[in-house]
C-alpha cells in the first residue's frame, strides 16, 4: 500500500495522516474547501507523543484527490451516512477501514460501495489546535481485522496494520475484531456516558469505590450491565472493560506526575460544542443489543436517554432564546 486517503480530519484522521505520509503518498478529504486550502498550503503539524510536519494533499470532492489503494474513514459516526454518500462509486478498487466508536459502521459504508472493508477501533487520542495542527494526547493502540460482511482476507488487514506501524503508531491485527469491538463499545457506553452526563473528563473518580457516593459504582454498574450483552451474543471480549477503566485513569495519573488525569472523552467534547453525540451508535446499540437478546441494561438505557434529552435541551434553549 503506497496511496492512502484519510475521510475526516478530525483529531483521529489528523493523527493517522500526519504520521502515514511518512511511509506513503497521503491525501486527505475534508469537509470544508477552507479546511483543505490550509492542508494544501500549510502541511499538517503533529505534536505531543510525536512530532513530525507533514505534506498532504486535500481536497472536498473525492475525485479531485490521488487514487488511493487504503481509504481510512475517520469521520464521526454522526457523520457516517453522509460521507458514505459522497464516497458512492469511488475508487472501487481500494480498500476501505473504517474508524468509528459503536457499533454498525461498516454496514453503512458496505451499503455504498464493495470495497473490501477493514473494521477497526482506536484508542489513540487527540486535541486538534487548528486546521492544520493535531497535539498527539494518547499513544494507545489502533485494533483492527477483516471484516466478515465482504470476506476481506486477513493478508489485507495485516497490510494496513503493517503500513500503520510502520508510520509509528500502536497497532494490533486481529483475525475477529468482534471482541476487541465489544470491549471498547462496553468502556465507551459507561466512560464517554458518564462524561457527557456529568461534564467531567474521564477522571480517577471514574473508577473511585471507597465511599458509596463514588463515581466508580455507577461506571461498574454500566459495565457489568455491557458484559453481561455481550455474554448473551456469546462474544468473549478481548480486554476487560472494567480493567480499561482503571488503567487508562491511572495511567493518565502516574504521566501527570502525580496530579488527576483529565482525558476529555470525545462525547464530552460534543455536549461543550453543543452538537450532537455518538450516543446513539454507542449506548443506543447497546441497549438495541440488550433488547435483541432479552438482557436488561436499565443503566445503559437511563444514560443513552438522559444524554438524549440534554441534546434536546439544547434546541428547546435555543426557541426559547429566540422567543
């Protein structure tokens, strides 16, 4: 693989780009023309765990950028349908990964064209500080695999994990991603629910349990609520999501030298901008799962409903002001 586009140049699409153009020909495709002009002028700036100022091309119609053999699709899941609609009838002979939290993503890409669809879910993390600069917060590893639905060999997964590696970021190939996906999907629907709920980032508090007022309980209920799910549809999930939990918060203590780790989880992110949240891919598909299978999940159904209402708060604020 020696051409690859990024979809999405967000946090997680700046950090692939900026670190794959040092291994391959990188293009990437944006939203917005201004977004692109910058990219095209300005290169990509990538700093934090690594530091590197990268060349790219950018452009907003697919078919004005390079031919690529790897499309990585790094747009939120709220903006999945619509950038699959663009995609439509693109470089049919490239390879598609997608990179989505949730669960559901690779059938709405697979609905707009047969690329060979590599699944995958990333723990890396971000803060964009511009167009055309990303800080590189967390250098926690990318899991992918071949997804079954198109019968992608396994050769093409290892490949784009090879490629990814090779630019310097964490990667793990797997020949089922199902568990790994289940896993973050469980660590997700508890942490980034909680943190849109509360506002706070993913704190040590997240896994406090010493006083029956912590934080920790409502995080253990959601997760052994999500194990339980996943039980059900008989996935054996490849880490722990409790264990995730713990680890990510202490880790994030011991590198801030003693002071309390602060990752702002990406809901989180979206409930400060006031824009609409991946709730419904992650929470939402689990409690979807739990009915499927006929598993309660009343925890991860409060939180998915009350993060729905805050969105509609907002729009309910906004008449109000306007009135």
């Amino acid at each position: 693989m020696e051409r690859v586009c990024v979809v999405g140049a967000g946090a997680i699409g700046s950090l692939f780009a900026g670190h794959l153009a040092s291994v391959a020909e990188v293009s990437v495709l944006c939203r917005r023309d201004e977004h692109a002009a910058v990219l095209n002028a300005e290169g990509l700036r990538v700093s934090g765990k690594s530091g590197r100022h990268a060349r790219v091309a950018a452009a907003i119609e697919p078919r004005s950028l390079p031919v690529p053999e790897l499309v990585i699709v790094a747009v939120k899941a709220t903006q999945l349908e619509a950038t699959a609609s663009v995609l439509r009838g693109c470089w049919p002979r490239a390879a598609a990964m997608t990179v989505q939290n949730g669960l559901g993503a690779e059938a709405v890409l697979h609905a707009a064209g047969a690329w060979p669809l590599i699944s995958s879910v990333t723990f890396m993390s971000g803060i964009r500080h511009g167009d055309a600069h990303v800080e590189y917060e967390l250098d926690t590893p990318t899991w992918l695999g071949p997804w079954s639905g198109t019968a992608t060999p396994l050769g093409l997964a290892e490949a784009a994990g090879d490629l990814i590696a090779r630019s310097g970021l964490k990667v793990e190939v797997l020949g089922d991603l199902l568990p790994a996906q289940w896993s973050k999907l469980i660590f997700n629907a508890a942490v980034n629910g909680v943190a849109a709920l509360t506002e706070l980032p993913h704190v040590t508090a997240f896994a406090a349990e010493g006083l029956d007022s912590d934080l920790g309980h409502v995080l253990r209920g959601l997760v052994d609520e999500g194990k339980a799910v996943a039980a059900a549809a008989g996935v054996a999930l490849h880490d722990d999501p409790w264990e995730m939990n713990v680890r990510a918060v202490s880790r994030g203590t011991t590198e801030a030298a003693g002071g309390d780790y602060a990752h702002v989880p990406s809901m989180l992110e979206d409930v400060l901008a006031r824009r609409a949240t991946e709730a419904d891919w992650i929470g939402g598909a689990l409690v979807r799962e739990a009915a499927r299978l006929g598993v309660p999940a009343p925890l991860n159904a409060a939180v998915w409903r009350l993060i729905k209402a805050k969105e509609a708060s907002w729009a309910r604020a906004a008449e109000v002001a306007v009135a």
